[in-house]
C-alpha cells in the first residue's frame, strides 16, 4: 500500500469532538462563511470514516493556519457567544484532540 492509500482512522476522542460539530451546524451555529469542505470533514470525523493521507495533511495545515482563531472571543466554554463560528470550524476540523492526532501521524 502506497503511503497517498493509507488509512488514518478517527479515534473515539475526534470522532466525539466531530459530532459535536455536526450538531453545532446543524443548529445554525457555524456562520454564513462556513464551507462545505468543513462540513463534510465534521461528518467524515463523527462518522469514524478513515482519512487518507491526503485528508491528514488538510488537517495539518488547517490546524496551522487556524490555531490563532483559539484566543478569539467566544471559542472557550463558557466565554461570550460560546461556540463562535471559529470554534465550530476548528471543532468540525477534530478540534484540539484532532489537531494532536494528525500531528502524530507521519504523512
């Protein structure tokens, strides 16, 4: 099996973190500006469906880019407007236990 085949999937901690996604965006919370690529990886996650390699490095460089969205209000419990749109896309991505998972992964 070719590395670009290789199956990653989801432990039970990111596939939670995924479901809680879905439902934040099924209940309207994800913002105007929520993509459906963001969408689709919340459902792969909660779902448990395994990720490619490919889909480990979107998660990578998702994860770098965003990780400033973390200081912004409402993205921690119990802060103002908790979940904001940032924390419902960064939860749809796998969420802080996603983020540690993909960085584990040698891609």
């Amino acid at each position: 099996m070719s590395s670009s085949q290789s199956k990653h999937t989801p432990p039970a901690g990111v596939k939670k973190v995924g479901q809680r996604a879905v439902k934040w965006i099924e209940d309207g919370k994800a913002g105007k500006n929520f993509t459906d690529v963001g969408k689709h990886r919340a459902h792969q996650l909660a779902d448990g469906e395994d990720l490619s390699d490919d889909d480990v490095k979107k998660m990578l460089a998702y994860f770098a880019r965003h990780a400033v969205d973390k200081d912004a209000e409402g993205f921690k419990k119990g802060g103002d407007g908790f979940p904001s749109p940032g924390r419902v896309a960064w939860d749809a991505w796998g969420g802080d236990e996603g983020d540690r998972w993909v960085r584990g992964i040698d891609v």
